[in-house]
C-alpha cells in the first residue's frame, strides 16, 4: 500500500501485481546485496505474472527495502514480540534503510538497477509508547517494524535523507533511472513528493543528478 500510495505521486499510469519470492538472507550477504538480489527476484516474478500482457508496452519496477542496524539486517517481525524487540534496538539511534530498484524492459529485454540510502535518526520513545504501537498492528507489515509516516507513534526525529526511500519507493531513484530509458516525467515528482509527505527534502538535487545514492 505505501509503494502504490507513492507511485501514484508520479503521474504514470501503472498497476500492481503482487510477487512472491523468498526474502531470506543468504549467509554473509551485504545489505546491499540482499536488497538488489530481491528486487531483481520480485522484478523477475512479476514479469512471469505479466506473461500473457506482454504486447502491452510498459516497464516492470519492483523494489525492496531493508533496515539496517549493526550489520543485521531487520525484516519484518514475525510477531508483536519481535516487533518490540526491533522497536526497543532501534529506539534512540541511527540505522539506516536501504532501497533498491529493478526496472525491466521486456521489449527492450534490458534491465536496470538503483540503490538508495538513507540514514534514519529515531527518537527516544517509550516502552509504553512501543507497546501501544505493537498493539495497534502498524508495525507487523514493514521491515524493522515501523512506519515513518505514522502520526501518532512518529519514530523518526531530524531526518536529512530521502523520507520516500525509507517509506519503500525512493521515487526521484526511479525518476532518475526511468529518465535513461527516456520516459520524462509526466508531474514534478520531487514537487508532489514533499507536498504528499510534508517534508522538505534537502537531497531531491543532488538525486536526480547522480550525486549521491
């Protein structure tokens, strides 16, 4: 729901298919790695989804993203325990969120990659304010068991990074690879990205222009 709530920010027309993959980490694999390697895989599957649509000209995009936090890499919990586990690591410290991207062109049969980063500050909360967050069912859906864009628990404080990055999309990455392939954007997407999320980004320059990652 976040990925199609940020991709409809865009002005493409797209539609979703769900593709299941196995997003365990393989021993000694990089964040980065993993993170690539399973976008790539849901890239792949939701093409094979696409089979029978494959004369209808369009691109596959498909994105994962991780939560990072001494070397481990923090998926999503299992259950409302977990959750609080990965809620009280994180609790008062730096982490950060990687995102890659897979963009399949099935006429062109080319693919493309990109990889964003965003160091993500999270404030000092509570164990009550854990507690009530568990038990409101938010966290068991998102890697490392939180969502920045949640009102009432509002874990991030002082981010200076993508916020749609660490959201699952970082859409001026896909702006900025979707360019090479020529398709121009149809709205301003950094634009109607800072004024959906209320955020002002400090980074969107330096994005598109493949200064930073």
């Amino acid at each position: 729901p976040r990925r199609a709530q940020l991709m409809a920010l865009t002005g493409w027309d797209f539609i979703i298919r769900a593709a299941e993959v196995d997003e365990m980490v393989h021993p000694g694999e990089s964040p980065r790695s993993y993170v690539i390697r399973t976008a790539s895989r849901k890239a792949a599957a939701a093409l094979e989804l696409l089979v029978p649509e494959r004369e209808v000209q369009g691109l596959v995009i498909a994105c994962d993203t991780a939560v990072i936090l001494d070397g481990d890499i923090l998926g999503k919990p299992v259950d409302p325990a977990q959750a609080i586990l990965m809620l009280s690591r994180l609790r008062g410290r730096t982490h950060r969120v990687y995102s890659a991207l897979s963009v399949l062109d099935p006429v062109g049969d080319k693919s493309y990659q990109d990889l964003s980063t965003t160091d993500v500050p999270m404030r000092a909360y509570s164990d009550a304010e854990i507690v009530a967050y568990v038990d409101s069912g938010d966290p068991m859906d998102k890697a490392g068991a939180y969502a920045i864009q949640n009102p009432d628990f509002d874990p991030v404080e002082n981010l200076s990074g993508c916020y749609a990055n660490v959201m699952g999309l970082p859409l001026c990455h896909l702006t900025r690879t979707l360019a090479t392939l020529g398709l121009q954007q149809a709205v301003d997407v950094p634009a109607a990205c800072q004024k959906a999320l209320s955020y002002e980004c400090p980074v969107y320059t330096e994005i598109l222009n493949m200064e930073i990652g």
